[in-house]
C-alpha cells in the first residue's frame, strides 16, 4: 500500500511495537479502512486479502450514521472469546468512522480500551476526532492519514495507468490514496460517489440546482460529505484557474469555495435544511 513517508514511518513504528488501541485519523477518501486493514495483516501474518475471514477480526460500522451502544456491547461479547495461537496479537477489531459512536457508546468501549485482552488490537478511525472524548483519545495512539505527494502516486501507479489520468484522479482526490484509488479503478467508494454527485450539480443550472434541495432534506446525513466533495473540486479549480490567469473562472470558483465553508459553518448550528441548501444553492 502507497503511504506518505510520514505516515509510513509512523505505521513502522506501531507495528514493531503495537499499542492495544490505535486511531488512524483523516479526511474522507484517505484510505483509513485500507490502512486498518494492512495494520491488521501485518499484526495477525495473514495476507491483506484475507483478513475478513480470519475468525478473531471483526469490523463495526455505523448504521444510519450512528454507532450505538448495542455494537459496543457485541464488541466486547468478541473480546471476551478465547483464541488460539501463540502470536503476541491474534484478535483484531476496527470500529470504522468511530466519530459517530454515540456518547454512551464511547463510554462502553472506554473499558475494553483502559483493560483490553493482552492478544488484542482495537483499531478506530474517525474523520473528526474532537467528536471523540477526551477519555477515549487519551487511550489510543494516533496516526494521522496524510495525503501523498503526486511523484509518489505516478510512479506507483505508471505501469498500470495511463498519465493523463493519473494527473486527473491526484487532482480531484487531492492525493488522499484512498478516493484516488477508487476514481482510477472505478471502484466503489462513498466519497467518490458523492464527487460525482457534486460535479453534476456544480455543472447544473442555478434552476436545476433548486431542484435537488428536498433530495438533501430527505438525507441529511449525506449533507457533510456532498460538502466536503463540493469542497475539494473547488479548490482544485480554484487552483487550476488561478495559475491560468482566467480571472472569471477564479472569481467564480472563490465565490463556490466560499458558499460552501459558509454551508459547513452553518451545519454545526443546526438550521433549517431546506434554507441552508437553498443560500448553498443560489451561490455555487
């Protein structure tokens, strides 16, 4: 797997000498699921594509965008199991996008992190770790997911991918390995749909715009992703049209970039949905 050097020498680190619970931090599209996965391989000697087989690994993940205490509680009915080897680790478990465990959540797991079995890994990834308590991040050793530099991206992909195209997909994933991946093999990810999404729609008319607001209503939950993709084509624009000198197209993806740090701002308030995605609307 393709790491930035930093990342890579702190991914080193932790595997020769592994702490019982691990975040890996980063935005969406950094590849944090593939990175648990490799960590995981590498701690239990299988192969990486084997890892969902092997009996003492288990992955939790959100349901309706929320991890409850109910998971936790059948986390940690796979902790008390008893496994066989004589491995230093043979029990794995990552909690994937650990920011949505409800606060109840966090609380229960908070025992399997201060007192977890002594074969056994907990490995958590989070886009926003300040939704995580205090307790919990003090009880993890973290590493933080780190978008990779485009040389390091063509040349590992080079023999496989056409140039052209590696250039596109580094540009639209800002070299988060993770969606880049994706955009290059077509490959089905959560961020790279929601790019898609957010193409089309800063492409479309300001009417056709208004028309998709009661499709945001209906699923707010995917508000801050369609953001955070909306987010990155427009600062890759941004920076594509400032260095062509088309002072129009310049302005017009600023006047974007802006509308949209304003919609994310305005998110962490609560609004009104339907307003929020109207302003958002007129102004991209």
């Amino acid at each position: 797997m393709l790491f930035q050097p930093n990342t890579s020498g702190q991914i080193t680190k932790f595997l020769h000498n592994p702490s019982h619970g691990l975040l890996l931090a980063g935005p969406e599209g950094s590849g944090k699921m593939q990175t648990a996965i490799y960590i995981a391989a590498e701690l239990l000697d299988q192969p990486v594509g084997s890892t969902q087989s092997y009996p003492y690994f288990t992955i939790i993940s959100s349901i309706d965008q929320t991890i409850g205490i109910d998971q936790i509680r059948e986390l940690q009915k796979f902790l008390h199991l008893k496994t066989l080897g004589d491995q230093r680790i043979r029990r794995i478990a990552v909690i994937v996008d650990a920011h949505l465990m409800t606060q109840e959540a966090q609380n229960a797991l908070l025992k399997s992190l201060e007192e977890p079995p002594s074969d056994t890994v907990l490995i958590l990834t989070a886009t926003k770790d300040s939704r995580l308590k205090n307790t919990v991040l003090s009880r993890v050793q973290q590493i933080t997911i780190s978008p990779i530099e485009y040389s390091a991206a063509h040349e590992y992909y080079k023999n496989t991918v056409d140039e052209s195209v590696i250039k596109k997909a580094y540009l639209m994933s800002g070299g988060r390995i993770g969606l880049m991946h994706a955009l290059l093999y077509d490959q089905e990810h959560r961020f790279a749909t929601e790019i898609i999404h957010a193409k089309q729609i800063l492409a479309a008319s300001r009417f056709d715009r208004l028309t998709r607001i009661d499709e945001f209503a209906n699923n707010k939950e995917r508000i801050p992703t369609f953001l955070q993709a909306c987010k990155l084509i427009c600062s890759t624009a941004l920076e594509q049209t400032a260095k062509s000198d088309n002072l129009v197209q310049t302005k017009r993806w600023h006047s974007a970039l802006d509308a949209i740090l304003k919609a994310e701002s305005s998110l962490s308030v609560n609004p009104s949905i339907k307003l929020l995605m109207t302003d958002l609307m007129l102004r991209i």
